[in-house]
C-alpha cells in the first residue's frame, strides 16, 4: 500500500514506482492511470499519496485530478525505501533440483511468487535464496540470483546463478535465447494444427495494466515468439507443448488469448470463465470441479536447457507435471472417453 506520511524538505526520498505515459496515451486523472498500474493499490491511498506530494509527473507534485498526457513521467516516491530492497532471509522450504558451485535448478511450486515486489515483501523463492546462499551476486534489478522468472502461478523449472560469472554467462544465454525452455499448458478449445508457431509483439495492454496484449503489426511491444505442439486433444481443452523462442512477461497467456485459446482457469486473461463446451448443468458442475483441483493458470515449466557456465556443458532438466495440473487432466481424459463412447 502506498504510505502518505512524507515531509518533503526533511526526508530522503526513494522512487517506488516510475511509468512512462505511451505515445498514445488519452488524458488521463494520474490516480486512475497509477490504478491501471500499480497491483493492490486502491485509489484512496493513491489520493492520499497524491495530497502529501508522493505524486510526481515530470518531477512535479501533483494532485491526484492532474491528467497524464503521452511522454509524461508518473513516479511514486516514498519517505523509505523499497521494500524489495530489504530482503530478508526466510527458511523457505525449496526444491533443488541440481546444485554446484556456479547455478542452482530449482522446481518452483505454484503459487509462490519469484522475489519480492508490491503486495509481496517476504515469503518469495528470493527469500528462501538467500537464506540457503549467501552473498548472491544481483542482477540489474537488484534481484539475487535471477535470471530469469516465472508467474507466481505458473509451477516449474528456474535456474538461478550464485556467482557473478554465471549471473553474466547465464544473462546472455537467456538473451542470444541459445537456452531451452518447454512449458506444458492447458488451453481452452480444440486447436485446429498439430503444431505451429504465434508471433506477435507484447506490451502492455492500453485496456488493462495489469495484462499483457499482442501487437501483431509491431507497433507496439517487444518482438515475441511462442512454438507450440498439441499433446492431447481432450474435447473442449487441449494439452500443448510450449517451446519460447523469446522470454516476454505473460508470453505464453497473452500468445494463446490472441489466437483465441486461452489458457485454463487462467483468470486473470478471463480462463476461469467457460469458454468452450456445452450449456449443460451437468457439464458446468464438471469444469468448476476442474478449476477447484486446479486453481491457478494451466502452465508449468516442464524442460529447462542451458550451458553450463565453467564447464561448457549442456544441461537439461525434467520436471514432472504437478498434481493439481495431472488430477485436472485426468478429470477431462474421463470426460472425454464418456463423451466419445
């Protein structure tokens, strides 16, 4: 939550936040542009920060009825600093798949979230980290050990670096995308190829911040590639085979949602809602049962293949599908045997 307690003159002030209106940005009051922005902040605390000079566009205060125009720089400041900058150790249980001197592979259980950010200032995969490391070298970010992340909901595969060397090394792989890396996803409908490849920029959606859209002229976003692979054909949801060529946020939903398959119960891109099937009682009762065993995004980080940082060798890591993403899979196998028969 946003803290309005700030007395500009006697406090160092620490930038919490900072958004940079797009070119086609519509005016717009700055408490509801920073509302599009900024997760589990609610507009009365935004006004509040507004009113003690939290708020600033273009490094002026401003209230919170100010209109945002494009090119504007929207920043939140605070009188203490962030809190994902004061990490604190936590016994966090983790699952290591593979560890040495250099990288740790570790199978990230759904719902944890990856490090520290808004809403989240402890319990996170980064708190565990430094706990069982210490002295993890920091990303640009300031976040130990990544190099790349995953959705809080989304379970699977991460490698993490221990040394400045393989923070580096590890870096430009992801970059020069010479990594491997296959995520199973469940999706709604009967996708019509056995395989194919969606392109597509990705940015932020204009409509809604908090998702992320495709921008299939380029004009808008970062270059993004998704090839996929059906699995299994289960009626009215198909198991596919994701393999990222880039590494955008939310690639893999907003890639799916735009060639109209969303994943499953994935609620924030409207997967929790029925989007294939029949008008049946019988059939809805079905696929609620389906979002309780599974109550999170179809996603899991299946594969994940890199080299070695010292030793220049390839390795490649399995994780098996979870339990809740396998007992709703099983759910719909039944379904579709009894259908068919």
């Amino acid at each position: 939550m946003l803290n309005a307690n700030l007395d500009l003159e006697n406090e160092e002030l620490y930038e919490h936040y900072r958004f940079t209106a797009s070119d086609g940005q519509v005016p717009l009051r700055v408490d509801k542009f920073l509302m599009n922005f900024i997760e589990n902040a609610t507009r009365n605390k935004i006004q509040q920060a507004a009113k003690a000079g939290n708020i600033l566009v273009n490094d002026k205060p401003v209230k919170s009825n100010h209109k945002v125009k494009p090119k504007d720089v929207v920043r939140v400041v605070l009188a203490h600093p962030p809190h994902e900058n004061l990490l604190v150790a936590e016994d966090i249980p983790l699952d290591i798949v593979y560890e040495d001197d250099e990288v740790i592979v570790v199978n990230k259980p759904a719902g944890l979230v990856v490090h520290p950010g808004h809403g989240n200032y402890s319990g996170t995969l980064v708190n565990g980290l430094i706990h069982h490391i210490e002295n993890l070298p920091k990303n640009s970010n300031e976040r130990p050990g990544l190099v790349h992340r995953i959705d809080k909901d989304t379970s699977g595969l991460l490698v993490v670096a221990k040394t400045e060397f393989s923070m580096a090394h590890l870096s430009k792989q992801f970059f020069d995308r010479t990594t491997e890396r296959l995520y199973y996803a469940l999706v709604w409908g009967n996708i019509e190829d056995d395989s194919g490849t969606i392109e597509g920029h990705i940015g932020r959606s204009f409509k809604n911040r908090l998702q992320m859209d495709v921008f299939p002229d380029g004009e808008y976003g970062k270059h993004a590639v998704t090839h996929f692979k059906v699995i299994e054909r289960l009626t009215y949801v198909t198991l596919v085979q994701c393999k990222l060529e880039t590494g955008r946020t939310h690639q893999i939903r907003a890639h799916f949602k735009h060639i109209g398959h969303t994943l499953f119960n994935d609620e924030r891109y409207g997967g929790d809602q029925i989007l294939k099937g029949t008008t049946f009682t019988k059939y809805k009762q079905f696929v609620e049962n389906c979002f309780k065993v599974l109550p999170r995004q179809a996603l899991h980080a299946k594969t994940l293949g890199f080299t070695h940082p010292t030793t220049g060798e390839f390795m490649q890591f399995d994780s098996p599908i979870p339990e809740d993403m396998n007992t709703c899979l099983e759910k719909w196998r039944t379904y579709t045997e009894h259908s068919i028969s």
